[in-house]
C-alpha cells in the first residue's frame, strides 16, 4: 500500500542509480513512519516503504533460499488458499504471506501462474540465473505502474512522481493532455510525460539485456455462454453467489475490513452481504452539510439501519474542504480532473483514522449498466427513437440555464446532452456522452503542438465499430476499458493511497467480471430498468427506497465553491494573463471566456472545464 519503485540497468551496476532510487522512493513517502529501504544487487535495485508500525504485515521482499529469485510485491493475491494447491516443491504450510506464496508460484510455473492471479496487485519478480525482470499490474487495474526505458535502463514505479526523480527529459506529452481536456482524465496506458508509460491492465512486461516485450494475460472479452441466455432466475442465483464469495474472501483476509456506505445500490449491497460474514461491521458516508442537493447520506441510514452497522456519516463544510484541498492536489500524480476526488480524499482521511481497509461499490455500474447514459445508448439502438427524443427535447432545453448547481438546471444540462448525441453516429455519441469538453474545445484551447495520430489512434482503440452494434455490452466492455480504467479506479486508487487506506472493489472480482460479461445484455438493462439482474438477485436485501431511487453521482457543488469559497482559485496567478503567456500551453483567450461563462446565467460545464485547467496547473508548478 506504500508504493515500490526499481531500476534495471543493461551496462553499469545499478549501484550507479542508488541515489536516484533513493529519491524515487522517498517521493512516495506520505507519514513519518514509513521509511525507504533498498535492495541492490548488481544491475538490478528494488526499492519500498516500510511502516515502522506494521512492519508485521507487510509483503516487502522476499528472496528464495537459493537467493536465485527476488520477488517485489505491492498490494493482495485473492484466494491464496487454492494457490497453495499448485505449489510442489516447498512446505506449503511455512508460506505464510502473499508474496511467500507468489514468489514460489513464479519459480514453480513461471510467467503462465500469471493469468491465475486474482487481487489488487503490482510486483516485480527477478530471475538472477537468466537475468531477467518480470514486471506484472493485476488484471483490472487496480494499481498504477509506470515505467520508462531508454538504451541504458528499465525504471518502473507505481507512481509518477517517483520516476520524475531520475535524470530524465520531462516534457509534456501532448496528445495525452488533449485527452484530459476532454474526458477530465488520460487515457488509459499513457501519461502526461512524453516517454513515460503505464503498464495496461491485464498485462507484464518481460525484460532482459536481449529484448524487451510486453504481454497481455488477461482481456475482457465478451462471451456468451448459451445457458445464461433464457434462465434469468438461474443467472441472478449465480451472481448472488460469486458476489458473496468475493466479499467472505475479502473478509477473511482482512477480518477488520469496514464498508464505504453511500447509499447506492452497489456499496448497500455490498454492505448488506458483509455484515452476513461480519458482526459490528463499520459502515461509513459522506455528504455535504451546506448543500442538500448533494446529500444523500439519509439513504445510507436507512441501510446501515436495517443492518445495524456501526455507521458514521461525515458531512464536508466548505471550510473542510478549503482545508484539504492542497492534499488532494498532492495526492493527484497526474492530472485528474474528476471533482468528486475530493469528497473521497476527506471520506478516506476520515476513515483511515478508524480502518485501514475498506469494501467499496466499484465497477458494478460499469459492469451492469448503471449510469443515466446508458439508458441513452439503450433508447438510441431502436431506429427511430433517437431522431423522436431529440427533436421532443432540443427546443425545450436549450432555453433552460444548465449546470449541476441544482436538480433542474443539472437534468436540463444532462437532457441538452443527450439530445445533441442522439444525433450523432455512435462512435461519436460515445464519446459526446463520456466527455466534457469537445475537440473543438481541447483544440482552441491548447497552444501547444497536438499529435492529433498519436490521439487518434489512443481514442480509436477504445471507441471502435463494435459500439454500432445493439449489443450494450459492447458499450459497457468500452466503459470497463476506458472510464473504469482512466477514471473511476485512478480516483480510487490514488485518494485511498494518498490516504494509506487499502480499498477492495468485490464486484470487481475477475470471476464476476467474467460471468458478466458472460450474461445478455437484456438480464442488464431494458427500456424501463437498469441493472436487472442485480435488482433481482438482491430484491431482499435493500429497502425498496434504495432500489427506486434515482441515480446520483458522488457530485460536488463546484460552482457554487467557485463563486465564494473557492473563488480564489479562479483569481490565483496560475490563471492570470501573465503567466499563462509565459507558460506557453494555454490560450488565456479562451480561458478568459471560460470564466465569463462561469459567471453568466447559463455556465454549463464550464466549472468541469475551469477545475481540470486548475489541477493542470497545480500539478505542472509542482512537477515541471
């Protein structure tokens, strides 16, 4: 949970680059008590934190007895109980933690034991005899790992910043930019520094002084299995099972385990299924105490009621999150622009204080067609529907002011949206629908240079033909691919991290990946209902208020903190005349009209797009 880092080097001993390790890992540090250690053995050098105060329970390294393999291990292996079943050589009963078990697992079957790994997991696996480095990301993407290679060496770090700390070109990249301006995020497999990349999902790379190749073990792929097909009632036993596996294993590795709570169909029913294995569960929310538009905490109550959890709701001032801001912006590794970061940065500073593992909702909207859009796509796959809904809706929203200020001007930005992209092809209404600002927009307002093929050909490997199809599963496989993978497990990973608190998504268990993407498209969404088949499985367990509510992101109230609280961001230097100029990435025209749009009747997105320029820039004065 505290971050490695490491250094392969193909001519001089890596001793060469301790000092720089040294830096690399010591970027990462967040308290007092956790301190760098290094392992460096000639031209390979791993480096990790330690927490003088659970030393206990960390994986760290571990060498073989022979001292022929080193295994490096960040994060948890799922179901280690079965693994053990698959190693031979050793006393299974002496392996004791999860690298143990992995670093015999890799001696024993080499890199094809991969593909069996289930967790939230980065590590890297070192054989001394053939010289060579594995280096693997688990396979939905839970931790980040970067890496950078030039002819000399092979760095790899599970953040950013640590690999910042070598002498290195730090240049921005900006094809990867023109994406953030657009979705609030980066694509996934690339950063904002040009020859710096992140490892996809599903994959390792494989490294030696002979070659260099990257392998994928894992992919989300569609796969209809012929029984699910008709048996509804069967298919939602069945996910109701693997759900409960998931959860019992998390619990049984982390017996404190707690539940974010926020009042939503995903985190209950995970909370409900936890408290089946776990009396006194801690349950926690967090909502808004000077606006109710952006409070549901009354719905996770209700929930931690009928289960009688431990439960601690955590309202946010403006005055809380003025306090915090600066940390979040600390926590940010790259440029993210998902403004409900900030609420989860406050809940998981909270909630380290009282755990220091939690289960979380994640993945299950992705996964079962959760979101409002997807709704959208449903209606836009019937001939006709979408040219009826968009000439009903045109005339009436464009009149009406738009933003997410409030629950009428929010369902007037979000209907204004939906029109506009029923008139697209679907290539371009997915895109429409998951960005917020166009091309056009990112273009006017960047003076940098844009690899508009670097981009295109970034963008198309996600937004392709298999979207035209009927099938939502196509758009919900694309979702997975980028939204779950640029934002959703990135905002996640990094307010958790930043906060030293370990967060397990159960839905986002690869056995439940798999059979979902196993299910028809219609056991997951119809024209009135989405997420059927998770209402169906867990229609005993939630009060019926949480199942009917609508839906509701974790949104906070920008534009209000922008004309008061936050106001001084908007005024700071880091947006003025001057320095934009001087900085040569932005055109402050544009920027200038961004701010009278935030400030007239009607501002739209145009908080989104002012707050991803200011977290640009927090982060370019830090880093650059």
């Amino acid at each position: 949970m505290c971050g490695i880092a490491g250094i392969f080097s193909f001519d001089k001993a890596s001793t060469e680059y301790s000092k720089y390790l040294e830096k690399s890992i010591s970027a990462l540090i967040k308290n007092k008590n956790e301190k760098p250690n290094l392992f460096i053995e000639d031209n390979i050098a791993f480096a990790y934190l330690k927490n003088t105060q659970h030393a206990e329970n960390q994986n760290n390294i571990v060498i073989s007895d022979d001292k022929n393999y080193l295994l490096l291990l960040e994060g948890d292996i799922f179901y280690t109980e079965n693994l053990k079943n698959l190693i031979n050589n050793t006393d299974k009963i002496k392996l004791k933690t999860d690298s143990e078990i992995l670093l015999f697992l890799l001696i024993e079957h080499g890199e094809s034991i991969i593909e069996k790994l289930n967790g939230n997991f980065v590590f890297a696996f070192f054989n001394k005899i053939t010289n060579t480095l594995i280096v693997s990301r688990d396979y939905i993407g839970f931790k980040n790992l970067f890496f950078y290679k030039d002819d000399e060496k092979f760095i790899f770090s599970t953040e950013l910043k640590s690999i910042l700390q070598f002498d290195i070109t730090k240049e921005i990249n900006s094809a990867a930019l023109f994406s953030y301006l657009q979705l609030n995020y980066i694509l996934p497999n690339v950063s904002i520094i040009k020859n710096i990349n992140k490892l996809g999902y599903g994959s390792f790379l494989k490294i030696n002084k002979q070659g260099f190749e990257i392998k994928n073990y894992y992919k989300i792929i569609p796969s209809f299995n012929p029984e699910n097909y008709d048996n509804f009632e069967i298919a939602s036993s069945k996910l109701r099972q693997l759900l409960s596996d998931a959860i019992e294993d998390n619990l049984a590795k982390h017996p404190d385990a707690s539940c974010f709570l926020s009042g939503g169909i995903d985190s209950s029913l995970i909370t409900a299924l936890a408290s089946k294995f776990k009396k006194n569960l801690n349950t926690f929310s967090i909502g808004y105490k000077d606006v109710d538009f952006f409070d549901e905490t009354q719905f996770a109550e209700l929930v931690a009621q009928k289960y009688n959890t431990n439960h601690t709701s955590f309202k946010i001032t403006n005055q809380e999150l003025l306090d915090n801001i600066d940390s979040a912006f600390d926590n940010f590794d790259e440029p993210f622009a998902d403004s409900s970061a900030l609420a989860l940065n406050i809940l998981s500073k909270h909630v380290s204080q009282h755990s220091s593992v939690v289960l979380s909702g994640d993945g299950a909207d992705e996964m079962f067609a959760g979101y409002n859009k997807h709704s959208a796509h449903f209606q836009a796959s019937y001939p006709g529907t979408k040219e009826k809904i968009a000439a009903g809706l045109n005339p009436i929203w464009k009149i009406v002011p738009k933003s997410r200020s409030s629950k009428m001007s929010n369902l007037a930005r979000q209907l204004d949206r939906f029109a506009t992209g029923y008139g697209l092809n679907p290539n371009d209404r997915y895109w429409f629908w998951a960005t917020i600002g166009t091309e056009e927009y990112a273009k006017n307002i960047l003076k940098l240079p844009i690899d508009y093929s670097q981009f295109s050909a970034k963008k198309h490997k996600y937004i392709n033909q298999d979207i035209c199809l009927k099938d939502i599963n196509n758009v919900l496989l694309t979702d997975m691919n980028l939204v779950l993978q640029g934002d959703m497990l990135i905002k996640v990973s990094t307010m958790s991290a930043g906060n030293r608190l370990k967060i397990f998504a159960p839905f986002l268990d690869k056995n439940i990946i798999d059979y979902s993407f196993s299910l028809p498209s219609h056991f997951k969404i119809n024209s009135t209902s989405r997420k059927r088949i998770l209402k169906n499985a867990f229609n005993d367990l939630l009060p019926d208020e949480i199942f009917s509510r609508p839906k509701h992101g974790f949104e906070v109230p920008l534009l209000m903190w922008f004309k008061k609280d936050l106001k001084h961001l908007i005024e700071d230097k880091i947006l003025s005349e001057d320095f934009i100029k001087e900085q040569g990435i932005f055109n402050y025209k544009e920027i200038s009209s961004l701010k009278q749009k935030l400030n007239s009747p009607n501002p739209h997105d145009s908080p989104a797009k002012i707050w991803a320029i200011i977290v640009f820039q927090k982060w370019w004065t830090k880093h650059m």
